[in-house]
C-alpha cells in the first residue's frame, strides 16, 4: 500500500520545528553496513547511515530506451550490480533507515527534511553523452555521466523568446539535500559531487577503459526529464533496491508518495542471473582482500615458513655449522663492501655537484 503524504501536511510547510522523534535503527547485521562503525548521526542519535539506504535519481520508467540502452551495456560489461541496483546516480548515500524493521511507522522527520528540500528544485533534463571512469592497479569503474541543465525560456532584447540551459540541476539538488540533510555528506567528502550512473566494476582501471572503448562504439547519446528522485531500500545482501518513496521535484509537484511495501521498478530483472551472482560474488571477495580486516585474515591465514636462526648445536652437524659460518661471513664481508661503494659514489657525486656550482658561479 502506498501513503500520499502532502507538503502541507509537514511542519515544516508552517515554518516551525517538526516534533517526530526519528525511530531507531535497525540492528546490525552482516548484509547492513553502518559508517564509522554503526555511529549515530549528531541530528539524528538514534538513526544510522546505512548502505542498504539511498537517495537517488532514476531515470523513469517509461523512458524504455534509455534503461534498454543502459541495460545493455551493463550485460556486456558483465555489471556485478545489474539485479542489485536500477540505473541509479547516488545524490545521498547511505542513508538513515527511515523505516527499520522494529517500527511500522516511518521516521517523518527525515521525510520532511526531503519533501521540503526537493520542493525547492524544479525538473530537470539530463542527458547521457559522455562517459567516465576512475580506479587504478586494484579497482576499475566505468561510469555515464549525467549531464544536467533546465531549459529556460528568456526574452531577448529583440523581445524573440530564446531557449537557454541552466547547467548541472542534479548538482544543484545535491547540494540542497545536503543542506537540509548535513550529517549525509559522503557523497561530498573530497569537496565536490560528481554524479555517475555505474556501468561495471572492473579488476582495474586498464580494465574499465578497454571496456569504455567497447561501449563508446554504438553508444548514441540520450535525455530524458527528471520530475521525481526516490529514496530506496534494499533488504539482504542478495536483495534488490526497490522503492521505499517517491519525491516529485518542484512547487507543482508537493506530495511525497510513501510504499509499504516497497515498489519494484518496471524494467529491473525479476531474479539473479547466475552469471551476475558470480559476477557480484567476485567482486565482494576482491573487495573483502583489499579490506582492513581482509588482511589481517590473510596474514593469519599464511603458514610461516622455516627461518634460518643461525648455526645450532642442537640440529647441526659439525659440517653444517662451519658451512652456515662460512656464509655468514661472506655475506657480513660482501655487505661491507657495497656499503664502501656506496659512499664513495656519494662522496664523488659531492665534489662533482661543487665543481659544477662553482661553475656557475
């Protein structure tokens, strides 16, 4: 069942101070990662920013052709996240648990702050015409880039109407939310927003560019208007995001449309391919190896392996004793003599850098 709640109806449409208490997070699990190690936010004490938590935009549902042209290059691309995530760029993410499993009502406070930020910002265009990617010798990414403008219609000095773009609205929402939302600033952290709708992940980031190149190829640029985003949810660690609330942008389009349950998108896969279960697994245990706890457990894991201590009484014959000493000492002597070469190369390259600055002066 979905709940129509209207702007109106918020304390904050009245200008005053909403009196819903923020409901409490839900414990932590194995498929539910909290930041900073499950820390309460400072406005909000009792909620959690969760991974299984998003604020983000969609393109909609009824422009097929961009999410059958999205969709096809993720299948190329062997996208991890194609049964997981929709076409999605992240404006705020993670994000508080506004509905957790202990309580049946949602956390209107959070509600609210959304409702009042989206109300402020007008729809929009985007446009997917370009590509990206980020990563390096572990990790690769390739990524679209959602050019974002609004189309305005000005009077010239001629009084002849001219259409003119209004660059980077998804920016422009971003940072309102934010605002509103302040304790949600990952998206943030380095100083700027970049959205980006992900492709595919990728072992490295020679990886993804091949991969840029291959979908560069047939790729022809697309728009579509964006009148709502939507704060999704994601239940598992094998679950799918679907739609906890719909938040229409603009004075025009003030209701917030709340799921219970939450609302599949259309054009999303009904089931987990085995391939992108593979796919995704892979990726977890290259993400688990990379980890700080993965290499404590890889450390752990190693066999230490047989140290030479030195000649023994106890486990050497006589002869082995002797040939181990004889090592030693060459090594010791071998040792001595690079250090000497070291230093004189230094002390050379000393009077030739003098010589040189008397030169010059």
């Amino acid at each position: 069942m979905s709940t129509l709640i209207r702007a109106s109806e918020s304390n904050f449409e009245k200008g005053e101070e909403s009196n819903s208490k923020p409901t409490h997070g839900s414990e932590r699990s194995n498929n539910e990662t909290a930041l900073s190690d499950g820390e309460s936010t400072g406005e909000h004490p009792n909620s959690r920013k969760l991974h299984t938590q998003t604020v983000c935009m969609v393109p909609p549902s009824v422009y097929t052709n961009v999410w059958d042209a999205i969709t096809k290059a993720r299948t190329e691309l062997r996208d991890p996240g194609l049964f997981r995530w929709p076409p999605h760029a992240n404006i705020l993410y993670p994000f508080y648990d506004v509905k957790p499993k202990t309580e049946k009502e949602f956390d209107m406070d959070v509600i609210d702050k959304l409702g009042l930020a989206v109300k402020s910002i007008e729809p929009f265009e985007i446009c997917l015409d370009s590509f990206g990617t980020f990563g390096g010798n572990n990790r690769g990414v390739l990524f679209l880039y959602p050019r974002s403008f609004r189309r305005v219609d000005q009077k010239s000095f001629e009084t002849e109407n001219k259409e003119t773009e209004e660059e980077e609205s998804l920016i422009e929402l971003q940072s309102v939310l934010q605002d509103h939302l302040p304790e949600c600033n990952d998206q943030k952290k380095n100083g700027t927003y970049t959205p980006h709708i992900t492709l595919s992940h990728f072992k490295n980031l020679e990886d993804a560019l091949e991969g840029k190149d291959k979908i560069e190829k047939w790729w022809e640029p697309l728009s579509f208007t964006v009148n709502e985003i939507y704060l999704l949810k994601r239940v598992r660690d094998d679950g799918q995001f679907k739609i906890l609330a719909t938040l229409p942008l603009g004075k025009d389009g003030t209701d917030i449309i709340l799921h219970d349950p939450c609302v599949v998108f259309p054009g999303m896969p009904l089931e987990e391919e085995d391939w992108v279960r593979e796919e995704r697994m892979a990726l977890k245990a290259r993400r688990n190896g990379k980890g700080r706890w993965g290499k404590r457990k890889s450390r752990r894991r190693k066999k230490k392996g047989p140290v030479d201590r030195g000649p023994s009484k106890s486990r050497d014959t006589p002869e082995e004793i002797a040939r181990k000493r004889a090592e030693r000492a060459a090594k010791r002597e071998r040792l001595a003599k690079e250090a000497a070469a070291i230093e004189a190369a230094a002390i050379e390259a000393a009077i030739l850098g003098t010589n040189m600055e008397e030169k010059e002066l």
